[in-house]
C-alpha cells in the first residue's frame, strides 16, 4: 500500500543518515548538555472565527477529520509534516484560504508560458503528496456526512493542529469559519514565502507583514521538530555558504561531515532527505531548539535564530521548557491561521479541494 511504501522509504533513508554518527549524538549529548526597513506593508486584514462555527450544521467535524488524520499518521508519518507544512504554505500566501490546493496547470494548457496556481511555482513543486492526499481525504469523509458546508480551508487547519498532537504536541483548539479562496495566485507565491537561506531580517520583515512577531517566528519555526529536507535546501551550507566558498561556519562540523556524505555539491540523489531534528525526528518537542544551541540546524533559517541576538534568547527559553513552547506554537498557528480569511462573497465551499467551484 502506498502509506507503507511511504514509511518505509522515509525510514530507510533515516536510518541511513543517522547511522554514520548515532555515537556523535551520544557525545554531543555528553559534551554539550543540552537542554531542552524597507518598503513597510500593509498589516493583513483579520476577520473573527470561533470555536463553534460548524456548531448547528456539522458539529462533528474535528472528529471526522480525526478519524482521517489517525490512520494517515498510522500508515503514512510523512503525512504529518507534509500537512503542517501545507497550512504554512497556504496561510502564507494570500491568507488561510485553501488557495494552495488548486491542482497544478496541466502542462499541456499551461505550456512554456508563465505559472498560473500557487503550486505551479517551484517553491511549491516539492511539497509532499501525502499533505494534499490527506485534506482530500478529510474532506470527502466531511462531505459524506455534511455536504457543501465545511470548507477546505478549515480541513486543512484542522489536520494540521490533529498532526501536531499525534505527533506528541500539543492539542490547541481550532477556530472554524474560513472560506475558499476564489482564485489560486502564482505570482503571489515567491514573495510571501521565506527562503531556506533567509536572513533574520528578512524573516522579521516577512512576519511582520503577516501581522506575527518575532516570538511567533521563532515558535513556529518549531514545527521542523518533525519532518525532512531535500537536500538542494541546505547543500549551499556545506559547500559554499554565503558565496563564501566553505562550509557554514555555524554548523557542528560532524554533522557537517555526515550531511557531505549523503549530499555532494554536484549530481547528488535528488530524493535523499535529512531530518530536521537529528536526535527525535519523529516526537514533536523541543529538542530542536536544544540542537539550535549545539550548531546542528538543518537550515541556515533554522541555525540563524540562534546566531542572531534578537531570537536568541527566545531560542533558548523554547529550549529550557516544553510546556512553554507548546503553549507559544499554540498561540502562534492561532494567529497564523487567522491571516486574511475570506469571507461571505469573497469566498466559496468546495466540494473538491483541488478544483474551484464552477
């Protein structure tokens, strides 16, 4: 079955990856003891969600999405990540409003000219099949039993928040009431979207827009506690950071030597993947802010909310306590989740995620 076909593929290349140093994971945890102005924009519009929307008209809703989401984490973990990561990618371009969703141009219509959806955009071609599979998923068991009055939008924040928790986070309450964006935007994408190499500045500059802080930046960037990169999103820190012609300075040079092992400058496998967190790849903690403070960030975003001094701190107060980084993730994809939601005529219910109403 392809769940299992996912697992074990995802598991093969974890195993292989992290076989070359399990003993530098034991001596790092030894040695180090770590503990857990430009152009200025316009500030999103926000409208009010609640907690019982679907109240009257699908009051089971969250159940029924879970019902979907526990037997993809079962049979496909990939599916966690790849959905939490889609609801960024969604409520970062345009609002939280399913526009990510609509299916790729068909090359035939789209041709050589430009990119017409959201995922059409390369910095959208990589995300994982399993997140789209899932909300589609969600959303036919929805309709099944509340037609045409839940929408996508809703569904996907809703499996996200359920994939958070599943994979040991914390359970936040999602408010409902978005609606689906009308049209899917491509050249919206690049400019609303963070880099694997942004800077700091760039980063603040991005969340503010968004209406988001510099406390929300660095806990919701917790969320690469779980998943996996390709390699083309971190290989320039290996070989050439910066134009600098070397590697990341930041890194911990072991994990630099086994990362070179698998990721070569040149002609490397485009399908070998690392994990984000190379101690609990698959537990949803805050082990990730720990690895920030011993040089072993994935991405040079990750590693570069502990080199700056203004996330510093915010790094390693995440870092000393569990229960504190829940509860700022939590209020952070809270927040997140109510960028530019489309209401009334500015929005629709699909019945399908992928297509937009006719």
């Amino acid at each position: 079955m392809p769940g299992f076909s996912s697992l074990i593929r995802h598991l093969s290349l974890l195993l292989l990856f992290l076989s070359y140093f399990v003993s530098y994971l034991v001596g790092i945890a030894e040695c180090n003891n770590v503990t857990t102005s430009t152009t200025r924009r316009r500030a999103p519009v926000r409208h009010q969600l609640s907690l019982d929307f679907y109240s009257k008209v699908c009051p089971q809703v969250d159940q029924i999405v879970y019902s979907v989401t526990a037997a993809r984490y079962r049979d496909s973990p990939a599916s966690g990540p790849a959905t939490i990561r889609l609801f960024y990618h969604d409520c970062f371009v345009e609002g939280c409003d399913a526009s990510i969703l609509i299916s790729p141009t068909p090359a035939g219509v789209r041709g050589g000219g430009p990119a017409k959806v959201e995922r059409d955009v390369e910095d959208n071609k990589n995300l994982a099949p399993e997140g789209f599979d899932t909300v589609n998923a969600a959303k036919a068991a929805v309709e099944g039993k509340c037609p045409g009055v839940v929408s996508c939008a809703d569904i996907l924040a809703i499996a996200a928040r359920d994939f958070v928790h599943l994979a040991g986070g914390p359970y936040y309450a999602v408010k409902k009431g978005r609606k689906d964006s009308k049209v899917s935007l491509a050249h919206k994408v690049r400019p609303n979207l963070p880099r694997a190499n942004s800077t700091v500045d760039e980063l603040l500059r991005l969340f503010t827009s968004k209406g988001l802080t510099k406390e929300d930046l660095v806990a919701l960037s917790g969320a690469h506690t779980i998943g996996f990169s390709h390699c083309d999103q971190f290989v320039a820190r290996l070989y050439d950071f910066r134009g600098t012609k070397r590697p990341d300075p930041f890194m911990d040079q072991r994990l630099l030597k086994a990362l070179q092992m698998y990721c070569p400058y040149y002609g490397g496998n485009q399908d070998v993947v690392a994990p984000f967190d190379v101690q609990t790849p698959f537990s949803f903690d805050h082990m990730y802010f720990g690895n920030l403070e011993a040089r072993m960030g994935l991405l040079a975003t990750d590693q570069a909310l502990f080199v700056d001094p203004r996330t510093r701190p915010i790094v390693q107060a995440l870092g000393r306590d569990k229960a504190k980084f829940f509860q700022a993730f939590s209020a952070g994809m809270d927040k997140m989740g109510t960028i530019r939601i489309k209401k009334g005529k500015k929005g629709e219910i699909r019945r399908d995620c992928s297509k937009h109403l006719v």
